[in-house]
C-alpha cells in the first residue's frame, strides 16, 4: 500500500489570508504515485481552515466579510476564549464555518479545483505543527 | 485493495433542492465488493454540498430558511463575487455550511441515515464534473 | 491491511455537553496496531459533532453562545421540523457548523490536539448507533 506525507508550512503576512495549494497537492499526488486512492489535507493549526472553492478575489472578499459577520474579531473582550490572553477567539469560530480538512480521491489526471488555505498568521509557524 | 468510483450526476429543478442519494451510495457500495473500508461521498461542483440528516421536509425547509438568513441570495450585487456575471455567490457561501464531503465507514450491513445532496441547479450538468 | 473499527456511546447530562474523546482514539489508533493510514472519527447522530480544537472551557463557552445566535434553540415553534413532536431542530442546524466527522492521519506519535465531541442529550443511548 503506496502512500506519502508531507508537512506544509504557510505563512501569511496579515490575520487572515487565502493561499491556493492546489498546484503544491497535485505535485505531491504525482510523487506519490498513486493513481486511485484517497488523498488527505487538514490544517494542523485550530485557527485554520482547508477548503475547496473558486480562487477568485472577489469570493474571497466575499467570505472575509461574511466570516466577519458571523463572528466578529471584535471587541475581543467578547469571548472568553481571550482571557487566556489570546484575541483569536473568532479564528476558531471562523474556522468551524470553513472546515478543517478536505478529502478528495486522488486519480490519476484528476484535479481538485481551487483548494485554498485560509490561514490566521498569528502563532503560524510556531504552532502549526501542534494541532 | 479493491475500490470503486462512480461520477452520479443530478439535475434539480430549482435553484436550491434536496436529493436523498443514500439508496444510491449502499447500492454502489454493495456492488464494490468492499465489506470494510472507507467511502468518501463529495460533491463536484462547489456550490453543491453533501451532508448525512434526516430526509424529513420540515428539516429541509429549516435548513432553506436557515442558509438564507446567514447568506441571503439578494441582493446579488451585495457580493464582489456576482461581479464576474453569475448570481450564486450565497451558494459557495451556503456550501460552506453544508459542508462539502461525507465519509463514512463502509461495511457490510452498514446503512448511513439521511443522506442528502444540496444541489445548486444553475450550471449543474455543465460544471459538475470540474469541481 | 489492517483496520479497527470501535462503536464509542457518550451520555452528557444537558441538551449540549462537550467530551474529549483524544484519549480514547490515541488508544484505539495504538490498538489498531496501524502506524500509517487514516483515522475517520463521526458522529452517528445526527445533532451530534465530532470536531478538532482546543479543550479550553471558555472557547466552549464561546462555541455556546455562537451556536445559540446563529441557530437559536427557542421558540421551537419556528423550525417545521419540531412538529415532528421533537424540539430538537436547532441541533440539525447546529451540528452542520460544528462538522460531523473528522479525519485524521493516524502516525505513531502523532497526537491530535483536542478533538472534541458536542453531544445532545437526548436520545443518545437509543439513536447513537443509528445515524
């Protein structure tokens, strides 16, 4: 049974930001050499989110201000996931909304379209390993 | 290792429907010969959701209500989206919460309750393929 | 190819509870005896959750509060399908944002951070292995 893992690291230089790993998966799909199975991508951080949708500005826009609506970052005293001294308290909520992972069946030839990652920067690389 | 894949295509008459597709996905997994594994049920077109609920209609009026109130249809040029010549930004939005793909355990005798397919009917047999 | 399969049943003394199961699936995933594949942990109800993300009391406290607003319990008129003689239609709406089941990559060593389990109350016992 072929399979292969691989660890990716992202970082975005504001809160919030979209990042299309689309052609990154599909490259480690081809050098795995599978050519029917399952392919697994979750965000190892709790703030972010893996998501299948169009790479388009305007969407993305779109859900910025949607996700701002459904939980806002502010004020940050509202949650009281804060007072551990953190103001990411939305983040977590936002990304219950977007998803942690997709799963897609990787054929050979075949291609996810617009997978995307949205990633909180804060805390990035210092913890995207740990969960 | 055996598996089996199958593209369903589906056609609703109105921009948002439900479609119970489980009788479908057991007949699909009886006729993979699988007796354990994993079957990964995910919708190809990114306005379409798949998610595992009752197929009771007092439910899917609910969800109607519900996914309009947090991502209303109208007005359309409330979203950056729309600006490309279409109309659906609410579905990715509504697809979000929907969620995107169902996994469940296949074996033998094992019947997932309640499977529905949300399916946008704008570009559906032209687009369902692409993701 | 190896594989375990465990039917896991949860009692939370209110409608809503929270219960991290990491515990628990670090040790069936050691059971198992797999050092690489995947793990798919779902909820077999259908108003129950199985997501990932911090055991933090007051991050709970927020999920609450967030899925109170976004999806009200009361008046429980207002959802056609508590005339089905349940009151249980906030929870349907709820669990779609929460997510129903998570995958992971099971590694050994690898230790997923926080998964938790938002169980209603009712009709645990009876339905939990039914959908």
């Amino acid at each position: 049974l072929k399979s292969l893992t691989e660890h990716l690291w992202f970082e975005v230089p504001n809160r919030r930001g979209f990042v299309n790993i689309t052609p990154k998966i599909e490259e480690l799909v081809h050098r795995s050499g599978v050519s029917e199975g399952l392919c697994l991508v979750n965000a190892m951080h709790i703030t972010a989110s893996v998501f299948i949708n169009d790479d388009e500005p305007g969407l993305h826009h779109d859900y910025e201000l949607w996700l701002e609506k459904l939980a806002p970052h502010a004020p940050t005293t509202a949650y009281r996931h804060n007072r551990t001294g953190e103001d990411n308290a939305d983040a977590h909520l936002k990304r219950q909304i977007m998803g942690r992972c997709r799963n897609y069946q990787g054929q050979t030839g075949f291609r996810p379209v617009g997978t995307n990652f949205l990633r909180r920067i804060r805390r990035a690389t210092a913890e995207a390993g740990a969960g």
